[in-house]
C-alpha cells in the first residue's frame, strides 16, 4: 500500500462543495456531522481549503460557469484526491437532467470515486458509502 493510499485510509479531512442544489443534500451532510451520527469518530473533517482536502465532497448540479470552477478546484487539490458525488443530481441530474442549466454529468469532466445516491441520501447511506471507500482503498 502506497504512502498515499495509507494517508487517505487513517483521517479524511473533506471539502464540500455545492452546484445549484437545493440544500437537501446539504443538510443531510452537516446532520451526518452531528453528535447523533458523529462522523468525526472515522477521522473525517470539513475543512475550508481545498488544499487540505483529502476527499471532494460534491452535491446539486453543475452548470457550465461552475464546472469550469469545478475544475479548476480539482487540479487545485493535492493528489490523490478522492470525489464523492452526493445526492441524485450529482449523480445522474436528477429532475435537472434536461434543464437548460444542466452542463452534463459531472463525470464528463472529472473522475468519480464514489455516488451516494438518494434524494437526499441519509447520513446512514453516507456512513456505508465512507466505510466501502475506506475499504476500497486499503484493498479489502
């Protein structure tokens, strides 16, 4: 296992960042956070900067003016770098699937490691989704 890999696998500091979403999702991750669900136990962290960021955390739908920025914040992250999409319209588009705003799915123009899916996904399902990653990145 890489210095890298083992790195990413011990605490995760997270960068969060939203398309046009409708919050849903948003606060489904800040109630993941919480003492009830407390994913502060794993090791993971929001943190501010995207140079701290260890996973990208993204949620709601991209237009083409915030892909741009979307892509410029994952070339600005240190490698390696995991993306998480939350939520249906990061995954697929959901209802904005044909909206004149929609630039496409997000994995047209940057990797995705992993989709939560789920309008909005419950922290529970983020937990199971953090949990496989972890175990897919140690190679178990």
């Amino acid at each position: 296992m890489s210095f890298a890999v083992q790195a990413l696998t011990r605490s995760l500091n997270v960068f969060h960042l939203a398309g046009s979403a409708c919050n849903n999702c948003d606060i489904e991750i800040l109630d993941a956070l919480t003492p009830r669900y407390d994913l502060e136990r794993f090791g993971i962290v929001l943190v501010g900067s995207i140079r701290h960021a260890d996973v990208l955390l993204l949620s709601g739908v991209f237009n083409k003016k915030s892909a741009i920025r979307l892509q410029h914040l994952y070339e600005q992250a240190p490698k390696p770098v995991v993306v998480v999409a939350i939520g249906a319209c990061a995954c697929a588009g959901c209802m904005f699937r044909e909206s004149y705003n929609w630039y496409g799915k997000i994995s047209d123009y940057i990797p995705i490691d992993a989709y939560v899916p789920g309008c909005p996904p419950k922290p529970e399902a983020m937990i199971a989704a953090v949990a496989k990653l972890i175990a897919k990145l140690r190679g178990s």
